[in-house]
C-alpha cells in the first residue's frame, strides 16, 4: 500500500501544474527546454541567437556560457552568464519579446 504522503505530494504537483506560468511569474522560475521553445513559437520570446546578438552589440567579443529564459514580474527574460574578453564574468539581462538588455552587472 503506498504512503498516505504520497498522494500529498502528487496533489502538491498537481497544483503547482495547474498553476501554470502565472505561479512561475511571481517565483522568478525559469523555464523548461519545452516551455523555452514554445514561448518562442508563439512569439513571446525572441530566439537566443537573437538575444545573444543583440548583446554582443554592446559588448564585443564577448563568450555566452549560459543562458536560461526566466520571468521577471510577467516578462520574460534571458539571464545570459557572460565572459568578457578582459575575463569579467558579468551576468546581463535581456528582454525576451524586444531584445533590449535591461541589466548588466
């Protein structure tokens, strides 16, 4: 017979699923592979390679080493971990539907 705190924890899933992105815009939480790919099919995400273009506009000859969609309030954003060509790690922000960085630091 399975646990009775199992089933807490299937319905704990349950819910946090149903919740959808509006639970995952308040909690900061990046996306998934899936979820990635389709905020970009319904154009609510640029691609990367957009993003990581727009950036490297302002800072060239910098290296992205990793990249992730993320929500901030209700936008989305790609949180870019860059290597600088000095050797800085800096972390930038980029806004998801237009491409602007919101922050760099």
């Amino acid at each position: 017979m399975a646990c009775p705190c199992a089933y807490g924890y299937v319905l704990a899933l349950a819910l946090i699923a149903a919740a959808g992105p509006a639970a995952a815009a308040e909690s900061g939480a990046c996306l998934t592979q899936d979820q990635r790919r389709a905020a970009v099919a319904a154009h609510r995400a640029i691609p990367l390679a957009r993003a990581v273009h727009d950036l490297r506009s302002h800072a060239a000859g910098a290296e992205v080493v990793r990249a992730r969609l993320c929500y901030h309030g209700e936008d989305l954003v790609y949180v870019l971990t860059v290597l600088a060509r000095d050797g800085r790690v800096i972390r930038a922000s980029v806004n998801a539907a237009s491409g602007a960085i919101v922050e760099a630091r």
